[in-house]
C-alpha cells in the first residue's frame, strides 16, 4: 500500500510541475525515447524470462508525466540500425529548423536504442542532450568508430552484465562532446533497470534534460 501511495503523490507532483512550467511561459522539452532491442523483436507487450516485462508504455508515460513532448514508437522488428538513426538525426534537424532550441532536445536510448543514440549523436552535430542507459560493452568499442557529439550523460548499471561497462571510451575519443558525464547506479536489476521507469536513471535523466548535471 505504501508503494501505490507514494507512486500517486510522484504522480501528483509530476503533474503540478508540469502545469507550472507551462503557466510560466518555459520552453517545451522534446524527448525522444528509444527503447531496448526486446521491444522491436517482441512488441509493445515484451517480457523477458530474465527481467521480466519490458514496461515501455509506462517510461513513456513517466516522461511525459514530467511535461515532455516525448517522441517514441515501437520498432518494427525489420528495423535496420543505421537507417533508424539517420532517421532520428533528420527529425532533431526538423525541430531545430523549426525554431527549437538544441538545448530543449533530448534523446535517451535504452540498451540497443542507446547505441542507436549513440549513432545519432555521430551523425548530428547539434549540440542536444543524450540519456544513454547500458550502452557499452566490450564488444561495441570494438564494432564502431564513433565520435559523439552534444551533451553525454551515460548511466550504467554496477550489476549489469549485458552492457554494464562505463563510457571512458567513447568519452575520449568524443572532444566535442561536452560535457560528458557518467553515472554508475546500483539497483541489483541487471541489465533489468532499464525495463522499468526506477527514479535511480529517471531522476538523473530529469536534471539533465533541464541542463543541470547529476544530481545537481
């Protein structure tokens, strides 16, 4: 009971800030969602026999709850990586040609959507926000050649053993990627965390979508 509870009062509070930023004018945040490789193969209603289901409707959800103009649809499973990202990249360009400011975007990749953010951010020079959550491994460094660009924050996970590496090697061979944050967490879920909308990625991602680092 207590759970269900305090889930009502964050919604509460998430609803009464964002009626507030409205209220005053602020700029509306865009944010684009790109989910893990098990929704594009499975579906909307994905699960894992090792996590459990892949909560998708309720991260985007949560996103929008905080007054995000979220952007995010399920992949379908003949989705071809480069071309995805390419897409991704022209759409930012679209917002931006539209008068948004690059400051007010902000694309969180999860898993295999991280590493397509981090293709977007090879491509697209524009000086956006990146959330990427259980993007590295040994075996990415080893496939791609990136070089990112914008605002970095990488979250992994210290239990995580599908992608739990951190992100040291993209952020120096990235110079124009600044800043480049990162932020180990610990929720004992494994690759898991990033099934679910925990405040452990999802409060860091908040600030930095604000343009406050960390825990700042």
């Amino acid at each position: 009971m207590k759970t269900v509870q305090a889930r009502t009062f964050t919604g509460l509070f998430l609803m009464v800030a964002s009626l507030a930023c409205t209220q005053q004018g602020q700029p509306r945040k865009h944010v684009f969602y790109l989910h893990g490789m098990i929704v594009q193969v499975q579906g909307i209603n994905a699960v894992s026999d090792t996590f459990g289901p892949y909560r998708y409707t309720d991260i985007v959800d949560s996103l929008k709850a905080s007054g995000y103009d979220v952007h995010s649809e399920v992949r379908p499973p003949e989705t071809q990586f480069e071309a995805y990202a390419r897409k991704v990249s022209g759409q930012i360009d679209e917002l931006i040609g539209q008068g948004v400011k690059a400051g007010d975007i902000t694309v969180i990749g999860a898993s295999a959507g991280a590493q397509m953010a981090m293709a977007v951010s090879d491509q697209n020079t524009n000086p956006i926000n990146y959330i990427l959550l259980a993007a590295n491994s040994d075996r990415l460094e080893k496939s791609f050649s990136w070089k990112l660009h914008g605002r970095i924050l990488g979250i992994y996970e210290r239990s995580d053993q599908i992608a739990g590496k951190n992100y040291d090697y993209w952020k120096n061979r990235s110079p124009d990627a600044r800043p480049f944050e990162q932020l180990e967490i610990n929720t004992g879920l494994d690759h898991g965390f990033l099934y679910q909308p925990l405040p452990d990625w999802l409060g860091p991602a908040r600030e930095w979508i604000a343009g406050k680092p960390p825990g700042g």
